[in-house]
C-alpha cells in the first residue's frame, strides 16, 4: 500500500488535502510521481461500514487510485499544489487492535 496526499488549492485561502491510495499492483502508478509534480488522478470511491465491539458502527471511505498522469514535472511549490512522495509502508504494525483491515 502506497499513498499519495494531494493539496487541492481551489480557493487559496482554504487548501484541502485529498489522500489517496494504490494497493497491490497499482503501487507502482506512484513511481514516477515527484513532489511538486503537476498530475491528474483517476479514482474509484470505495465506502464501508464496520461496527466495533461496543456495537458502534463506523463508516470508512478511500480513494483508490487506478491511474496518474504526470501533467508538468516542473510545478513550482508556490504556484501549483504540492504532492507528497508516497509514505512508508505501515501494514507491517502490530495487529493489536480490532480493526477489520
């Protein structure tokens, strides 16, 4: 599993920051995407629900990445969004808690 956190500056004054992730053979689609990179990501909308041991019911969504376009390799921090390099794999962490994934 990769990630990839993309600041969206539609409005200057309140950037968002979107997160997406690849996983298993789509981790690769991350290679050659560099901070500052200008690109155009295509996703799917995934959503789920899970109910913890108290009976609480908990609602989960993620972007899966299927495929990046690296538009411009020479975006300026300042004037286009930034985008940070894919973080380290954590699924290696301790399974200590009752999470379903």
């Amino acid at each position: 599993k990769r990630e990839l956190i993309i600041e969206y500056v539609e409005n200057p004054q309140y950037p968002e920051y979107l997160k997406f992730e690849a996983i298993q053979d789509r981790c690769a689609l991350l290679d050659n995407v560099k901070t500052g990179d200008d690109v155009e990501v295509f996703f799917n909308l995934k959503g789920r629900k899970w109910t913890d041991k108290t009976g609480k019911v908990v609602y989960f969504n993620t972007l899966g990445l299927w495929k990046v376009n690296v538009l411009s390799a020479t975006a300026t921090a300042a004037a286009t969004p930034a985008y940070a390099a894919p973080t380290a794999d954590l699924s290696a962490g301790a399974d200590d808690d009752d999470l379903p994934f």
